[in-house]
C-alpha cells in the first residue's frame, strides 16, 4: 500500500489546536490575557514567526 505524502498535523495543547482553526478568537483571547508589554511582545513575535514558517513551507 502507498502511503500518503501528507503528514498528518498532531496538536500538542488545545491552544494549538485553537490557533489553527479559531484564529480570530484566539488573536482576541491573546490579547485580552497579556496585559503587560513584555508578554504582549513576545506574543506578537511568536504570532509574527508562525506566520512566516508557514509561508516559507509553501
């Protein structure tokens, strides 16, 4: 049998799995949490770098 070529995504936390199909509510919820500057900035760097990896994989 031939295997598909697709790798199967496995989230590792339900936050993964929030970011990838509720992006809105998650980017709200994000922010809503982190209150203080440096938490805000280290979240958007992460957001920030996430899209990224995702547009060099295409």
């Amino acid at each position: 049998m031939e295997r598909s070529k697709k790798k199967k995504q496995v989230y590792k936390s339900m936050r993964e799995f929030e970011e990838k199909f509720f992006p809105e509510s998650f980017r709200k919820q994000s922010a809503e949490v982190s209150t203080d500057a440096r938490t805000l900035g280290i979240t958007l760097a992460k957001e920030s770098l996430d899209i990224i990896r995702r547009r060099l994989s295409k």
